[in-house]
C-alpha cells in the first residue's frame, strides 16, 4: 500500500482492477449501492463497520485498512469520537496495539478525550482485553499526572492490578508506585486496593507493611460499614465490608504468626470468629463471608497452637482440615514448619497427603486466593520439605525439593527466599551428588543474570 493512498482510491482502483459495478460490489461486500456511491463520491466518511464491509468485499483480512483509516480520517483528518471509539474497540478485539498506540498518540494532545478513552479503557478491561486497556490507562495517565483527580488514581490502581505477576521485583516496584494513589480513590474502592496492596507485601515477607495497611483497612472497612445502609445506593466495594474488617485481623493474626507471637496470633484468630457486631439479618454475601472466616478462625486456632509446640493437636487439626479441600495445603506448609521447629515426625501425614505436595492454585469459597501468595507459599512449603529430609539424613530427597524450591525462587525473582535456599544448599555441597551441583550452579549463574538485568534496568530508569 503507498504511504500517501486513501481507503477510497484503493476501492476504485480495485472496482477498475475487478472490471466491477458498485451494485456488484454492493452483493459482494453486503453495503448498499447507494451507501458506496456517496463514499466514493466524499459525501459521507466511512464508518467502522462499513470499512470492514468493505475490506472483507475486497477478500482482505480484518482490519487490513485500519492503519490507512487512522491516516486518512484521525491524523489527515478530523477526529470524530463517533469512528474513533469503534475503531479502538475493533483494534483491540483483533490484538492491534500498534494502531491502539498511534490513535492514543495522537489525540491525547486534546484532554477533551481523556474522559473517553478512561470509559474505553473500562469496557476493554471488563470484556478481558487488558493488553488494550493498559494503553489506554497509561495514556490517561500521563496526561492527567498533574491532575491528582480519581480518575487518575483509578489508572494506576488498575494499571498496577492488571501489571502484576510472578516477578516479586517487579511487583514490589508496582506496589510502591501505586501506594500513594490510595487516598485518591472513592472510598469504597479503597479498600480493594488496600487489601491488594497487603496480599502483595505479604508475598514479599514485608511484615511491617502488612500491619500497617492491615490498620488502614479495618479502620477505613470500620467506618464505612458503620453508616452503610443496605437499601443505600452509594458505590459498594467488590466484597461485603465484613470481608474487608474480618480480613484485615486475618492479616494481623498471619503478621504475629511469622514474628512467633502466637498468642496475639490467637487473639486476632479470636477476633475474626466473633460477629456478634454484624448487622442482621446477614445477606448471602455476608454469609458466606462468614462461614468462611469461622472456618479459618477454627482452623488457624489449631494452628497457632501446633506453631507454639502445642504437638498434641495435630490429630484434631489433620481431622478438621481433610474434609475440606481447599484448607489440606495451607495446613500441610504450617504443619511441616512446626515438624521442622518442634522436631516431630510426620513422614505418615506426607504419605497420606502425598498428592497435595504438588504446585495448584488455591481456593476457598470466596474466590482464588492471590497468586503471587500461593506462589510464596509453595516455595517455602517446598524449602520446609528439604529442611525436613535433610534433617532425617535423606540428603537426595531433601536436595531435590531445595532445589525446586530455588528454581521456583529465581522464576519469580523472589530473593529473600533464594538467600535461604542457597545458604542451604551450600552446608550441603560437599556430599551433593554431581547432577544437584550442575543445577544449582546453572540456578546460581541464572540469579547473577538477574541481578545485572536488574542493575541496568534501575541505571536506565534514572
């Protein structure tokens, strides 16, 4: 196609080229013969939809003209929201992000447009096409960065939502970056990103930080339940507000549990299986909700009490967690934490539960739980595992799982845990057969190559 051609010229060479009529082309491409005529004739401009008539009448692929309608009717042109709201949602549907960027690129000069492409951005994220939405959220946001609107602080929550994933670095920068857009947004959507915003932290072993926002929550969750009317019509976070106050003791009990202050561990469990202060009559939501929370109350409560050397409630702790499914993983990690601190056997216990040892996602009745949680999990349940075997003398298997765990710890580039991993191994170098040395020094070699990309990428960021 040349550079300087237009939609309309590429039609009528290929009408002369194709010796076609318009009322042929009109059965061909399913356009009205009078619709063509007055395109062709520049009394109208092409709509979206008519230009995907036309492209599929003239045997192309979809979209195959979209750069030359953003030449010819957005930059050449003047730019109507009525084709360029189509065209960003047909761009997206066909994964052009090229042609998403060069619109963006050039509208943004007019902040008239911010609104629409923020509305855009929205739909876009709704219907999962989040590679799309993100340029659109990140245009809105550079233009409005001296703004300090909400919809700002909207963008860079959902920028930092939708940005997140396996490499802890990289969270941790998205979670820094994202933190003081917090009080910007309305309240109810505060405490989604609060709680997020913990989850992270706490995949990052960022105790301090995990209280702190743990704080925030309940007090903002607090507030907000205290004057909310169920018949109300004001904007309500995802969850029920209980959630948001029962979740945030969880979070404390879970910051004492990893300090090894099990008694305000069991204070704050105590805490979030009480709801006598619970408006009634609990909706289904808040039921759920509920249920929940006492399950994990009860479950916890056998827990701390198994962390504090307390060896002889195991038997009930197994028995209360095996029937339920989504707690036998989170029970088998903590379980082999206190074999490992308390120096009791449970060889039985992993022969029974020998097919939760693997890596799955985990669930509880009120959703997925957060990735980046299930994935610091796994790690250091599967360090727990090598501590065990190597304490027993089975160096292969104790060794295999260190090293699966530093595998996993290098994928996510989570560096506390890889510290662990190879502070342990190396008291076992020696007796390590050649195979384990050969992986762990290619495991090695692949943290000091993300150590420079992460050097470099902090330079150039300067």
């Amino acid at each position: 196609m040349e550079p300087t051609s237009t939609i309309l010229a590429e039609l009528e060479n290929y009408l002369k080229r194709e010796s076609l009529t318009l009322a042929q082309f009109a059965e061909r491409s399913g356009l009205h013969s009078g619709t063509l005529s007055n395109l062709l004739h520049g009394h109208r401009p092409i709509a979206m939809h008519q230009l995907d008539q036309i492209t599929k009448g003239m045997g192309h692929s979809e979209g195959y003209y979209y750069d030359m309608y953003i030449d010819n009717y957005i930059i050449e042109g003047s730019p109507d929201w009525r084709r360029i709201g189509p065209l960003l949602h047909r761009c997206a549907e066909l994964d052009k992000l090229d042609s998403i960027q060069r619109i963006v690129q050039h509208i943004m000069d007019n902040l008239m447009y911010s609104s629409m492409l923020f509305n855009t951005a929205e739909e876009l994220l709704r219907l999962g096409r989040r590679a799309a939405a993100t340029l659109l959220y990140e245009s809105v946001s550079e233009a409005e960065k001296f703004q300090h609107s909400e919809r700002l602080a909207v963008c860079q929550y959902r920028l930092f939502i939708i940005s997140l994933g396996q490499c802890q670095d990289a969270n941790l920068r998205l979670a820094d970056r994202f933190e003081p857009f917090v009080e910007r947004l309305d309240e109810a959507e505060q405490l989604d990103a609060l709680k997020h915003l913990a989850d992270v932290f706490s995949s990052l072993h960022r105790w301090d930080k995990v209280n702190e926002l743990a704080q925030e929550l309940e007090k903002k969750a607090s507030a907000q339940y205290k004057f909310w009317k169920r018949d109300h019509l004001q904007k309500h976070p995802v969850r029920p507000y209980i959630y948001y106050i029962l979740y945030s003791q969880l979070l404390r009990s879970l910051v004492y549990d990893e300090s090894g202050n099990y008694e305000k561990a069991l204070y704050y469990a105590r805490l979030y299986s009480d709801m006598s202060w619970i408006k009634t009559p609990a909706n289904e939501g808040e039921q759920r909700v509920m249920e929940q929370f006492k399950e994990w109350a009860k479950a916890n409560t056998y827990l701390y009490r198994l962390m504090d050397g307390q060896v002889e409630v195991l038997p009930d702790y197994l028995h209360y967690v095996e029937s339920r499914e989504d707690e036998i993983f989170p029970a088998l990690f903590k379980i082999m934490q206190a074999a490992n601190r308390h120096k009791f056997n449970v060889d039985p216990i992993l022969l029974r539960f020998d097919s939760y040892l693997s890596y799955k996602a985990q669930h509880s009745r009120l959703g997925e739980f957060n990735q980046q949680l299930t994935s610091d999990r796994y790690i250091r349940f599967l360090m727990e595992l090598a501590i065990y075997h190597l304490a027993a003398k089975k160096i292969d298997i104790g060794l295999n799982y260190l090293l699966e765990s530093l595998e996993s710890c290098v994928k996510i580039r989570s560096n506390s845990n890889i510290v662990r991993c190879v502070g342990l191994f190396e008291k076992y170098l020696e007796v390590a057969r050649p195979e384990y040395k050969r992986t762990y020094s290619n495991l090695i070699s692949e943290v000091q190559r993300n150590n420079e990309e992460k050097d470099c990428f902090i330079a150039s960021s300067r």
